[in-house]
C-alpha cells in the first residue's frame, strides 16, 4: 500500500458567489481530509482544505494541474505537506 501525504492547500474561488462546499464536493480525485473557510475581504472566502494524496504521484503537481483545471478555482497555494501519518 503506497505511503500518503497531506497537502495542506489554500484555494481561492473564481467567484464570491460559488459557495466553498460545492467547491470542495467538486474535488472528487482527492481525498479532502478536512476543509475550513477562510474570510479574506469583501465576501470573498479562501478555503485551507488538508488533500490526501500517494506519495508515489512524485509531488504536488499533478494535485495542482487538477485543482487549477477546476471551473470553480482560480488560485492555489501550497501551504504545507506532511505524511499522513503525522498532523499538520
């Protein structure tokens, strides 16, 4: 059973509209372990969402690409990574 990792990661909508539960129920790759929003300015939430995901995938890219390539994301950041053994 390959090892996981944690991938902490900060998601910013494309709209203020798009509600962050819908944001993270699209994310059906992944393994969101837990999400909580984050209140930036003027009704606009970043979500810090902790994404489960095989080490042997080699680094963060391919969870970048899909999470970019999500209607409802236009910006990520890659906070921390971890094994999913450990908290973050």
């Amino acid at each position: 059973m390959p090892n996981k990792v944690l991938v902490r990661v900060k998601i910013l909508p494309k709209d203020i509209e798009t509600k962050p539960e819908n944001i993270i129920k699209s994310l059906t790759k992944y393994k969101v372990i837990r999400y909580e929003v984050e209140p930036i300015a003027f009704g606009l939430n970043a979500i810090i969402a902790d994404i489960e995901m095989d080490e042997a995938e080699g680094g963060t890219e391919p969870l970048e690409s899909y999470l970019l390539s999500n209607e409802y994301i236009s910006e990520i950041e890659v906070i921390a990574v971890s094994y999913a053994r450990t908290k973050l």
